[in-house]
C-alpha cells in the first residue's frame, strides 16, 4: 500500500478518535489501536499526535477549498459560484460539529495546532469571493467578501442554517451588487 494511503488511513483513526475523545485525551496508542497497528507502526507516517492533528486539519480545509475553488470556476452564473462557495464554508462547519462536540476544535483559528491552517483557508476563501464579487459588480469586493463570510459564521450559530442558507445567500448578493 502507497505511503499516502496509509497516511489517509492514520488521519482518519485520528478523526475517529477525534470524535470520542477530543484533541487532548486522544493518544497515539489510540490511533494505533483504531488502525489495529502498533504505535511504532503510526509512527512511519506522522511524527506525533500533534503532527497527526495538523495534518487532518489541513487535508480538511483543503478538502472544502477544493470544492470551493471548484465552485468558483464552474460554468455558472456567478451568484450561484458565490453561492456554492458559502456553501462550501458552511458544510465543512456543519460537518465537523456535527460529527462530535470534539472535531470543532479543528476549526480554531486560535489553536495552537491549526490557528495558521484555519487563517490560510479563510485568506484563500475570502480571495475567491473578492473576485467573484469584483465580476458580479460589487462597489467594494473586499468588504462584500469579508461580509459574505460573516453571514455563513453568523449561520454557523443559527439553529436551521441549513433553512436559512440559500435565502441568506440571495439576499446578501443583491445588497452587494446592486447599485
């Protein structure tokens, strides 16, 4: 099996751990033990717990960033692209506090582990977005972006976001691109 097979397969015994225990109480023995491996044997594919966390948080993120990215390059019209780019935020939120009060922490910006990994997806994010506003005629693409990310955060908490998405999402590109 390719190293980067096993590697996947490390990270998702440290998301299923993740789960159960949270970032602290997980310890490699129980990664190991979810892999039916050996601790020695985790060890040829990630350094150490921290490691393993890190990389988990980065493949997510990128994960979403790559559906993002694909959003904002279909053939769509653009506020369907900006859409589905929110949309894409807003799922891997879902997802990961859906799984367990636990996997949450993946998403810290704060966090020692993964505060830069969240920052590089949030600048990134709100890059496609600034661009995408910019081609739908937006006055202040930036801004408009920055704003955009804040109603998924603000859905984020809501207690139906899923409702609530696509009639946020429409009416917050008419206020922004509408002169």
């Amino acid at each position: 099996m390719p190293a980067a097979d096993r590697t996947d397969q490390v990270l998702d015994a440290a998301y299923t751990c993740l789960t159960r225990y949270g970032v602290r109480r997980t310890t490699m023995d129980d990664v190991a033990a979810e892999m039916g491996l050996s601790r020695s044997a985790v060890y040829q594919y990630v350094r150490n717990k921290d490691d393993a966390f890190r990389l988990l948080a980065g493949r997510l993120h990128q994960q979403a960033l790559d559906r993002a990215r694909a959003a904002a390059e279909a053939d769509a019209p653009v506020a369907d692209r900006i859409r589905e780019v929110l949309r894409a935020k807003l799922d891997l939120v879902l997802q990961l506090r859906g799984d367990s009060p636990h996997t949450a922490e993946l998403l810290d910006a704060k966090a020692r582990l993964f505060g830069d990994i969240c920052t590089a997806y949030t600048t990134e994010l709100l890059a496609l977005l600034t661009a995408l506003l910019r081609e739908a005629g937006a006055a202040d693409p930036e801004e408009a972006a920055v704003i955009c990310a804040a109603l998924v955060v603000g859905l984020e908490a809501a207690g139906e976001p899923e409702r609530l998405f696509d009639r946020a999402a429409d009416a917050l590109h008419t206020g922004l691109t509408t002169p």
